[in-house]
C-alpha cells in the first residue's frame, strides 16, 4: 500500500478516482488503466483506492446521497446488478430485521426463474450464529412444504456477508389480502388454517420459526398463503447458556416487537409455543383489524411492559369501532380463541398449533371450543399450584378473561344503585375477589424471572382491593377474601423470605390493612374457623416483617398473637391436617423471632414442638413436599439455636436438614425457594464450623451458600434475596479468611461483599437488617485494616488512619440505629466493639486528623 | 476566558443571526462548553444500541443556545463548521479516556456494561488519527469530513461553511471515504 509521496501526487490521484467511481464497478479496470496509461504506480494506487471504496465504514449511509452521514456500523446494501454467488441482484424488495432482500436471478438461468435474496448484514452476524446459521441452512434447507417458501441456497459474499436465497414468492401478506377483498371472517380463518398446517409440518421437522408476523406470510393472487423468512429458524435444542443468551439478546434488538412473545423479550427459551404465541397475534391482527398492542418504543423496559404484562383488549372489542358485525362474531369463542394462544406465559397457551388450529376448526364446525372450556375447569381446580400464572399488569383484566365479570361489575357500578340488583352485585364482587386470590396462587413465588411484572400489578391490585372494600356489600365472607388478598400482596411487596421487591413499608401497610379487616370480627367472636385463621397468619407474616425493620419486640408479640389463634383452632380440630399445620409454622415464626433477640433456649423449645407436629405428618405422609419442607427449615433453627447450648446436637441438626434439603432441590430443581433454603442452610452450617474455629470447614460451607445465591440472583435480577445472599456470604467468607490470620484475603471479600450491601442499603433504607450488616462489615474491614498495620509498622499507630475511618463509619451506623430502637440483640457487640475502637483512635490519633473528629 | 453572561448572550446572537460573523467568535467559548456538556451526559449513558451521532449533539446545542430563532442557514452552516471542531475534539478525548480505562478495570469490580459491537472509541480514534495525516495532504478535503462527519452537514452546507463548490464537496467526501477506508481497514 503506497501513500501518496505529495500534495499534488494527491490532487492527481483524487481526480483520477473520482472519475473511475463515477463508472459502473465493472467498468472500472478498464478506465483505471486508459487514465494512469504507463504510470504502474499511480495504477495500482487507484485500484487499491477504488476496491475500497466499494468497501463500508461507519461513514457511509447509504440512502442519502448529500445528507449528512451517520456514525453507525452497518452493513453496505447490495447494488442493482451485483452478483452474489450465482445469481445477480435486480432490485430491492424490502429491509427486513437482519438485512435487505432482493429480487435475483440465476446469472447463467435462461428461464430467468426469480428468487428472493436476503443480505445480512455482517455486524448482525457474530462467529456463534454464523456457525448456527450455517447448519440451520441445512435443516431449513430440507423443510418442503407447500405454504412454505423453501430455502434454495446460501452463502457469503466476497465482503464475508451471509446471505440466504429463497423461493420468491409474488404475493401480498396475510392481513392486506383479508382487507383488500373484505373477506368475511370464516374465509380468513380458512386461509389461517393452512398457514398453521405449515407451522405444524415445520415443528415437525424440529423447527421453529421464531418471527412469525403477517409480513412473513404472503398470498400469492391463487390464494395460497407462503410462509417466509425461517431465516431465524432455530433447531429444538436445550439452550447453551450465555451464547445462546447472548444471542437471543442480539436478535431481540432485530426483531419486530409487536409480535415477539414476552419469553423472546425476556431473553428466555424460545419454543414451539412462542410460535403459537405468534399465531395468535396474527390471528388477532387478522380478526380485530388492527394489533393488539400499541409499542410505541424499542426500550426493553418499555417492550417487557406492554407485552409481558399489559393484556390487549378483546378481538371482539377492538372491531367494534370497525363493524358491530364482526364484534358480535367474535364474541365468546374466538375471543377465548386468540386470548388463549396470546397468554403471557407459555405453558398456559395451546400446547401446540394442531390444538390451535383444531380449536378453530371446532369453532368453524359449531362444537365445542377448549378455550373456553379449559378456562372453567382451571377456575374450579383447586389444586393449581403447579400452575405458572401470567400476570397482567391489571390482574382484573385477566379475571375478565374468565368470566367477564369485570364487565358486569363495571356496568353495575355505573348504572347506579337503583336498578342493578343489590344481590346480584354482591355475588360480583365476592366471585371477583375470589378470582383475584386465585390469580395470586401461590406457584407464582417460585417463579424465577417474573418479579418485574409484578411490580405493577401490585399497584394496580391495592388500588383494586381498596375500591373493594370501600364498597357497602363487603360482609364477612367477602372481608376475609380481601384481607387474602392483601396479604398475598404484602408477600409480593416484601416478606424477605421470598422472592420480593424489597418494599418493606408497603408490605408492612398491606398486612396492616389485611389484619384490620379481620381483628375487629375475631376480636367480638363473630368470626368463623377460617377467618381466625388467617388473621393468625397475618399476625406471624407482619411480625415477621416487623423483624426485619429492627423491631424484635412488636415481632414477639405479634407472634404471641398468632400462635395463640393457631393452638386454640388446632385443639378445637385435632384431626384437620391443616390446622396442625398451621400451628407448626406458628412456633416456627415464633422460634424464629425469638432467636433474633437472643432468646435461644426459649427458640428451641418452640421448636421441638414445631418439630412434633412435623414428624407426626411426615409418619402417615413420608413424601409430603410441605411438610418436609417444614421440617428442613425447622431443623436449621434447631441447629442455629443449638449453637451455643448443645453443639453436637446442633451439627446432627444442620446434617438432617442439608440431607432433606438436597433430597427437595433434585426433586425440585428449578424452585428458587429451595435453593434460598439450602443456601441459608449452608450459612448457619458455616457459622456452626465457624464458631469450633474450623474455619477452613466454615468457608467450604459458605461457598456452597454463595454459589447457591448466586444462583438465585441469577435466576431472577430484580429479587433482592439472591443479592443479600451474595453479601452475606461473602462477608462469612472473608470472616473465614480472618479467622485464619489472613488480613489481606479478609480484606478482598470484604470489600467484595461491600459493594453488594452499599446499594441494597441506598435502595431500601427501612430494612434496619441490611444497615446493621454493613455496619458490621465496615468494622470487620476495620478491625483487619489495623490488623495489617500493625504487623507492618508494629505499635506506632502508624497507618491506622484506614482503620480508624472504618471504626468512624460503622459506629455512625450503630448509634442511628440505636437512638431509633433498631438494634436487635445480635448487634449489640459489634456496636460495643465500633464504640470502643472509635474511643481508641480519638486517643491515639492526632486532633487534626480527620478520623479524630 | 470570561463567559459572556446571559444578556450578553442574547445580544451577541442576535448580532449573529444578523449577519455579524465576528460575534460568534464570541459565543464559541459558550458553544464549547454547551457542547461538552452534552456529549458528557450523552456519552454516560451506555445503553445498548447506542448509536453515536455527533450531528445530534451539534444540533441539540445549537437549538440550546439560539432558542430555535429565525437564523439563516447560512449563519447555521457557520456555526457548525465551528462546532465541528470542537465536536471532534471532545470526542476523541472521550474515546482515549475510555481506551485507558479498559485497561484499567480490575477484574473483580462490578464492571458496567461493555456496550458489544457499538463501543465506537477505537473506530474514532482511527479516524481522527487518519484525518490528520489526511490534513497533511489536503487540508481542505479534511475540513469537508470532519464538517460531514462531526456536525452532519449537507453537501451544500459544507460547501457554504468552506467556501468551495458543491461538486468539489461532493468529490471530496466521496475520494476521501475511500481513502480512509483504506487507512482505517488496513
């Protein structure tokens, strides 16, 4: 590569190369070798320059020839009348995500068949899904099916770009052919029929399409629908891990948002029943005349909203504004239809598109549709706690979707008082309420990854509850549903014992209102079994919760409370498995508050009595999940509480409850609960080890406990216990290090787990438990500071100035949490520690050092 | 440098907007640091498909400072061929801090996100390397780059703003891609 020697060897070459571009690319050589007739040097300077040009940077922009150029790195367009590979580029058919399509045919092809080429573009493409897409070519490449445009070639380009070559397809997409001819609905169920006969054959075959949308299907004028683009077709394979991850996360940013399902927005597995997820919008499109969502961004945030939590209206009720005709045909069946292939999450909608386009063809025969059908049968289940719920971010919208109760209720209330039937209004409310619990089940605590939507729909669901129990209807039977529902949200809101938001005080006022629905019928012995029951249960969450604000007294006493409801209930139904119970977690919350103020023998005693009821169960019912689940808990507080009283006891303890813990995890992998639980095991385990001084012991157990919350963190970013974890067990570890004289390593964990607990602290700065942790983690960082002072400049005092710093801060923390009563018993040495290290450097320290104030 | 305070300011660009070249000499040191500041908030926030545009900088300053009054294109032209330069600078610079502080970041430190694919720093420090050596060549066809590239202006902007024909622009723009094409590729 030569470089022009001077200033006017570059004015020479600059007109010579202008002209040569001016000049189609074929023709160039040609010109190059008439203008720089004889000069080798100047020749070659040009070609190189002129091959060049025919390259990319992110200074071109290739649409505005004149218009100001944008720093972007993208691919170049492929020009009219290139080649790529065999064939030759005759015009530009469309942009789509990944690249440009072009009309091509066969430069050597007498018959001039046409064929559709799509270019992608080379920033798109990493070497991972260039690989994938080279052995995706093969399998799509064997896909035959007449709605289905088939893969006839592919490649790269001299520039190393991919590109595919499809059958063209002459048509117009799925949704203008529909309107433009004002075909009546059973005639666009027909033509949506085949294209589903297409998706099926392809899942068949082991594929998925992954982005279905109207303008990937078009209709040629004979009326036969093609389906197109398997480009991002993907084999049925277990994901692998963060490539896979990583590269859904690319192909997120391409792909057309209003058809993705929430599982591709959430960078999750994509399966067959996203496939059916896009069906359903198509056939939503192709019903009520317009999309059922209106995305008006391309932020995550904004996408993982409207689609993963918002629900769109009916089909029936978006044609309204259309026709009155169709919105009366739409109603009932193929509302349930649409809505049951669009549910949020996968396993709830259709379990593949022969279901789908079975139900429709039951529609079109006038029998029987599941959709609906399914719906009831789930609502009178009780059972449904292996259920994965969707969320909207209007539960009642979901509820709607049930029964249409929510019409008739909002009908009710706005024709006022009068007409409507007061009973008749009555029965709304209690099934809403009802309906509500059951969307609450319990199943969605296990679901890792959900927790973002359901920060709105717990805003969304107080707002609903309090309009509730405004209402005059709102008699016994209704109060206790509320106060159910209150607590269900208060749970979501921020019980710390599972996966939560971390909104302590909302928690706290959500379970006020709960107990102050209940207390006043309890209390005046008019309320029944059931009702007592939960109220007791409102008392041991809100105490439970009370702990974590600091307040070990109120939990005690709420605790108190509870427990007192749950014995007299069980002794008045000794044989009512639910009764006994509930009494065991009564102790068991119980134990667990008085443990945190250091009442230990009095824990252990709540304990094994907790542990009676328990292994009396577990007798008759060996298997039983709950119970064992139980029992590994209350195992763990015996080998906490047995610490100090009986430490072989308490090792026999830890040992049953890790057996019983791994025992639940391999039946139950996937259940983040039971992770947090092996996880907390681990740590006391370690704090047991910790406390014989086998510190080498001790750490092997919190590292289990920090791969383990690591885990949970993982598995859904927006809980905070999988982040508590982390710290917590990095602090153990770094306890661990110092305990065996390693400073410096102390150090390292220590200020690791810092940057966890900081901002856990700034986020939620009522959790009185994350404060005095960090306060403990800055004297621990102190304590090993001065510790490696001292052993390199001996007693001076010299280069404790660090130390001192820590000591100011972690006593800052201590003394505002012990004027605001927040300091629970286990605190209170490293507070005496802070206090006296603090009195130490004011009297080593110099007066103008700032550690000194 | 003293700042002009803000009654200043108005008068200044009304002498501007009126024709008055001179005073947006004046106003440059306010330019600069309207600038700054923006790319710096800008440049913060590292989201993934951040694409970088210099030119929407550039024209989010320039509406700052005149409140979107009547000026003449001519005059708009002027003042970005200004801003064009300091854009280049305040990037760049950008773009060598954050070189150095990859090689910085401690492993175990809560990294923020390597924006992958669009981390623009060694793409601009290549190109600002090869506009200087192209300065030495022809000093004028790197003023039509860095006037395109860094304040996005037409072709006959840049043709107003360096004083030269629209089809010399042209000829610039497109023989000097290829040229730093070829340097920046190689």
């Amino acid at each position: 590569m030569t470089s022009p020697k001077s200033r006017e060897d570059w004015q020479r070459i600059k007109e010579i190369l202008d002209e040569v571009l001016d000049v189609p690319e074929a023709e160039r050589p040609a010109r190059i070798a008439a203008l720089c007739a004889g000069e080798e040097d100047l020749r070659r300077e040009v070609e190189s320059l002129a091959s060049a040009a025919e390259g990319w940077t992110f200074l071109d922009r290739p649409d505005e020839e004149g218009g100001p150029p944008r720093f972007e790195i993208h691919g170049p367009p492929g020009r009219i009348g290139d080649r790529v590979g065999a064939y030759e580029l005759l015009s530009e058919l469309g942009q789509g995500g990944m690249g440009m399509v072009y009309l091509a045919r066969r430069a050597d092809d007498q018959f001039q068949k046409k064929v559709a080429i799509k270019l992608i573009r080379p920033g798109m493409a990493s070497e991972f899904s260039l690989q994938r897409f080279r052995s995706e070519r093969q399998i799509s490449a064997s896909l035959e099916h007449p709605n289905i445009a088939r893969l006839l070639d592919g490649g790269a380009t001299a520039h190393g770009m991919p590109y595919f070559v499809l059958e063209y397809v002459d048509g117009e997409p799925l949704t203008e052919y529909c309107d433009r001819r004002s075909l009546p609905i059973p005639e666009r169920l027909r033509l949506f029929l085949e294209v589903c006969a297409a998706v099926m054959y392809a899942h068949q075959n082991l594929v998925v399409h992954r982005d279905i949308k109207p303008r990937n299907i078009l209709v040629t004028p004979e009326g036969e629908p093609k389906l197109l683009d398997f480009g991002i077709a993907k084999l049925l394979q277990p994901d692998e891990g963060a490539e896979a991850a990583a590269e859904t996360a690319t192909l997120f940013r391409m792909m057309t948002p209003d058809y993705a399902s929430p599982e591709q927005i959430r960078g999750e597995r994509i399966t067959t029943a996203s496939d059916v997820y896009a069906l359903g919008v198509v056939l939503y499109e192709l019903l009520a005349g317009k999309k059922p969502y209106a995305v008006t961004g391309n932020t995550p945030g904004e996408l993982l909203r409207v689609v993963c939590e918002r629900d769109p209206e009916k089909p029936s009720v978006a044609a309204r504004s259309r026709d009155q005709k169709s919105s009366r045909e739409l109603r009932g069946d193929l509302d349930a239809i649409v809505g049951r292939a669009m549910r949020k999450e996968p396993k709830r909608r259709y379990s593949s598109v022969a279901e789908f386009a079975d139900d429709i063809r039951h529609h079109l025969a006038g029998r029987p549709v599941l959709a609906r059908r399914g719906t009831l049968a789930y609502r009178a289940g009780k059972f449904a706690r292996r259920h994965r719920i969707a969320l909207a971010a209007a539960a009642v919208a979901a509820i709607a979707l049930a029964g249409g109760v929510l019409a008739t209720l909002r009908e009710a209330r706005r024709a006022r008082a009068a007409e409507a039937n007061a009973q008749q209004r009555y029965d709304d409310l209690r099934k809403l309420a009802s309906a509500f619990l059951f969307e609450f089940d319990d199943a969605i605590r296990d679901l890792p990854g959900s927790t973002p939507a359901r920060a709105l729909v717990v805003q969304r669901a107080l707002q609903y509850l309090d309009d509730l129990s405004r209402a005059p209807e709102a008699d016994h039977a209704l109060r206790r549903e509320l106060a159910e529902a209150y607590m269900k949200v208060g749970d979501v809101q921020g019980n710390s014992y599972m996966a939560n938001l971390g909104d302590v005080p909302g928690a706290l006022q959500s379970y006020s209102k709960a107990i102050a629905l209940l207390e006043p019928l309890v209390q005046s012995g008019k309320a029944d079994d059931d009702m007592q029951a939960t109220l007791s249960r409102a008392y041991l969450t809100q105490g439970a919760i009370r702990l974590i604000t600091g307040d070990a007294a109120a939990s005690i006493a709420l605790a108190e409370k509870g427990l007192d409801l749950s014995r007299r209930l069980a002794e008045r139904n000794p044989g009512d498995p639910r009764r006994a119970f509930a009494l065991a977690t009564a102790w068991q919350y119980y134990a667990f508050d008085l443990s945190a103020a250091g009442r230990d023998a009095e824990a252990y005693e709540a304990l094994k009595n907790q542990a009676a009821i328990l292994r009396t169960r577990l007798a008759d019912n060996p298997q039983d999940r709950d119970v064992r689940r139980s029992l590994n808990q209350n195992l763990y507080l015996v080998g906490e509480a047995l610490q100090d009283l009986d430490p072989a006891g308490s090792q026999k303890a830890y040992a049953e409850a890790v057996a019983i813990g791994e025992a639940l995890r391999v039946e139950d992998p996937a259940s983040v609960l039971l992770r947090r639980d092996l996880a907390y095991l681990r740590t006391g385990m370690g704090g047991f080890y910790e406390s014989r001084k086998d510190f080498a012991a001790a750490r092997e157990q919190f590292q289990h406990a920090l791969s383990l919350f690591e885990s949970i963190a993982a598995a859904d970013a927006k809980s905070v216990d999988g982040r508590v974890g982390i710290a917590i067990s990095l602090h153990n570890i770094g306890n661990s290090r110092a305990g065996e004289g390693d400073s410096a390593g102390a150090v390292r964990d220590f200020e690791k787990a810092r940057t966890f607990y900081e901002p856990l602290v700034t986020a939620d700065p009522s959790n009185a438990w994350a404060e005095g942790a960090l306060a403990d983690l800055y004297l621990a960082i102190g304590q090993e500071t001065e510790k490696m002072a001292k052993a390199r400049f001996g007693a001076s005092g010299e280069g404790s100035e660090a130390a001192c710093a820590l000591y100011s801060r972690a006593h800052d923390i201590f003394e505002r949490m012990r004027v605001a009563a927040k300091l629970t018993a286990v605190r209170m040495k490293p507070s005496a520690e802070a206090a006296a290290a603090v009195a130490r450097c004011r009297g080593s320290l110099p007066a103008s050092s700032p550690a000194a104030r | 440098m003293a700042q002009p305070t803000e009654p200043d300011l108005t008068a200044l660009l009304k002498e501007w907007s009126e024709g008055d070249r001179k005073a947006l000499d004046q106003l440059m040191p306010f330019v600069y640091e309207e600038l700054r500041k923006l790319a710096a908030s800008y440049l913060r926030e590292e989201r993934p498909n951040h694409t970088l545009q210099p030119t929407a900088l550039v024209n989010e300053a320039y509406l700052r400072l005149t409140g979107q009054k009547k000026v003449t294109w001519q005059n708009r032209a002027h003042f970005f061929g200004i801003a064009a330069q300091m854009m280049r600078r305040i990037l760049v610079d950008h773009a060598r801090k954050r070189q150095a502080a990859k090689r910085d970041a401690s492993a175990w430190k809560v990294a923020t996100t390597e924006v992958d694919g669009s981390d623009n720093a060694p793409e601009l420090l290549a190109l600002d390397r090869a506009l200087e050596e192209l300065e030495q060549l022809d000093p004028q066809q790197a003023r039509v780059v860095e006037l395109r590239f860094f304040a996005g202006l037409t072709v006959e902007e840049t043709a107003e703003v360096a004083g030269i024909s629209p089809r010399t622009v042209k000829r610039d723009w497109r023989t000097a891609k290829a040229w730093l094409a070829r340097e920046i590729g190689a």
